[in-house]
C-alpha cells in the first residue's frame, strides 16, 4: 500500500513544482494574470502535505517516520517564505488581485480534513473581503496562521464555512426585517475573527462585543475590528462604530462582567465539545439581557453529527431550565417578514455551495431566549 501512497505523492511534487517553475518562466504580467496561481500552488502544497502525512503513517520504519515529522514545519515554513517571496519578486500591490473566485465574497467551499484540524484553500488568504448585501459595506478580514500549521485552518484565526453563513443570515435579517439591529447590543461567543461581530455593527447595532477564549485570537479580532472603524466607546474617533474585544471564558462566574449586557448574543460552531456543553449554556444565559435572543448556527464537519450534536446541547439547555428554543410560527418568534432561519439561508446558497453543505451534514440555525419564570 506504501508505495501507492508514494506514486502519488510524487506524482503531487510533480505538480507543485510545474505549476512553481511555470510562474518563473513567465513574464510577470503572464504568470499573475489569472487569479488563481498563488493559491493553486497553495493547495497542491497542501494535499503533498496530507499524503506524505499518510505514508508516513503506514510504515513501518520509525526512523523515517521521525525524519518525515520533524520535517514537515520546515518544509512548511519554507513554503509560505517562497510565496511571500514570489510575491515581492513580482511586485504584486493588491494581494485581493490573486483571491481565487471561488474564495469571493464569502463563498462557501469544501472542507478537507488533516492531522488535528480541517483546512481550505481560501483559509491560506492573508485577507478576506466580505461585501453585505443589505447595506453595501465591505468588510476586510485579516486571517493568521502559524509556520507548524502551514495553511490548515486553526479554530479562531481563519474564517471558516459556518461563520460565514451566520454573517449571511445577520446580512439578510437586515434586508428582511428593517432596522432589525438598530439601537441593540450585540455579543458575540467564540469571536474568531470577528467577522460576524463586524457584520453586527455594520449592520445598525449600537454597539457590539467580540469575546473569546484565546488571547492570539483577541488580538487578531482586535485588529480585525480597528480596520473596519470600529472603536471602543472612549475612542477619539468621533466616526468610528462602536466596538470592543474581550477575553471571556465560559461560566457564570467567568461572565458576570457582561452580565444581561446584551440585546442579542450571537455564535457559531460552538457546540462541537460535548464537555463544554453546560458551561456555553451558563454563559448564554448570563449575558443575555431578560428579553433578549440568542441566534445560534452550526454546521457540519466530516466526523461530526450536526443534527446529534445540536440535539445533545439542547437536551442539556432543556435540563438546566434557564433557556428554551423559540419555535417557528410561535407568539415569541422575533421576526415578522420571516419564517424560518434555515429556509432563509437556504435561499442563498447556489447549486455548489448547497453540495458542500449536504456533504457536511447539513447546518441548523435556531432562535434561544431566557425562559419566563412563572409567578
């Protein structure tokens, strides 16, 4: 079996190196008129990763197995160094000039999964740009990634499918319901890149809230924020929106800084760790405000049950008595124009995009709200 998995991994060096020494023989107007050099040679980088990965894991030999491991980050690193270096050496000055098309304006691709992490060619971007719909903002993200993760995704520091979509549904939340988010403070859990949280300010909230687990992330959403003019109130900037960063772990007690603080708490992907169940539930509740919702997606990724997943989370909400999902068609249902979150989505994806979600799992997007008390 190793030696299939060696032809092939030749056969994908043979290719990385064709498409690398093709782009050299060009003229530079030639090999970067296309948008998609960088990130072609970006992922048949990737894939000669995953199948040496793979060899490596079916021989027999231990020492080569080592020599192969303690490899890869160099090789990696190599990499990303040659492409900044292709760059310079072309004199490229707008890096969105080489966004591959399928990467454009938050479109939603397939996702493969490696060693410890699931990745996609559009997470290699330095930046993504998001254009919303409703109010023709475009929101620039700034993605990172470390020299031992080459260009596989890390939780927090690239934008992944499932944020994406719940960007989309806040973008046509505003196009449904008007004014929607205008006046309202929104919190965001598990920020990431804050991507949604700038989508929430964009949008008319007064104010917004990114928070996260992670200090590397806080500082990318940070910066994610300040590039998009969004401020904390004490800022000078008398133009800015208003906005700030905040490292908050999950628990009542971790959230009583933010306690009833917000109109509406977003997240997404958030419900993967069956033991961090309890402690988002806590947190949910904690920094919502009495008549406040809660707007929580998730999608699905290879080896995880979405529909189980979110069922399992819920079972424990139902348990806990704080919080209820608010039913469709229901008195409670916050939105007039529309009637079902999924079925919005739905909507706007195209033919591909719905192929990417149906070989995941699929997705589930639900409204959460406190749960009256009776008197």
């Amino acid at each position: 079996m190793h030696r299939h998995y060696q032809r092939r991994s030749r056969h994908i060096n043979s290719i990385f190196w064709a498409i690398l020494f093709t782009a050299l023989l060009l003229p530079p107007s030639q090999a970067f008129s296309t948008r998609t050099f960088l990130p072609s040679l970006q992922h048949a980088a990737e894939t000669k990763y995953v199948f040496q990965f793979q060899l490596k894991q079916i021989r027999d030999d231990t020492e080569a197995e080592t020599l192969i491991v303690d490899r890869l980050p160099r090789r990696r690193e190599f990499l990303s160094q040659a492409i900044v270096s292709l760059i310079s050496y072309f004199n490229i000055q707008d890096a969105d000039a080489i966004e591959p098309q399928e990467c454009a304006n938050g479109a939603i691709i397939p996702e493969s999964a490696v060693p410890g992490a699931y990745q996609q060619i559009c997470m290699g971007l330095p930046t993504r740009e998001i254009t919303l719909k409703s109010t023709g903002d475009k929101i620039s993200i700034l993605q990172g990634f470390g020299d031992d993760q080459g260009f596989s995704g890390r939780t927090g520091v690239a934008l992944w499918n499932s944020g994406i979509l719940l960007t989309r549904l806040l973008d046509l939340l505003a196009q449904e319901e008007r004014g929607f988010f205008n006046g309202k403070t929104v919190l965001e859990l598990g920020c990431g890149t804050a991507l949604t949280t700038i989508a929430a300010s964009k949008l008319g909230a007064v104010e917004v809230i990114s928070t996260d687990g992670n200090e590397e992330v806080i500082s990318l959403a940070k910066q994610n924020l300040e590039n998009n003019n969004i401020f904390p109130g004490s800022s000078s900037n008398t133009s800015a929106q208003r906005g700030e960063v905040h490292y908050l772990k999950w628990g009542s007690l971790d959230a009583v800084d933010f306690y009833e603080s917000a109109d509406i708490v977003i997240g997404s992907d958030l419900t993967y760790n069956s033991g961090s169940w309890g402690l988002l539930a806590e947190t949910f509740d904690a920094v919502l405000k009495p008549n406040g919702i809660i707007i929580y997606l998730t999608l699905g990724h290879s080896g995880f049950n979405v529909i189980g997943e979110l069922g399992g989370f819920l079972t424990l909400v139902e348990s806990q008595g704080a919080l209820e999902v608010i039913k469709e068609g229901s008195s409670a249902w916050p939105f007039q124009s529309v009637s079902s979150l999924e079925k919005l989505i739905s909507s706007s994806l195209n033919s591909k995009e719905r192929e990417v979600i149906a070989s995941t799992g699929g997705f589930k997007a639900i409204v959460l709200r406190k749960k009256k008390r009776r008197r």
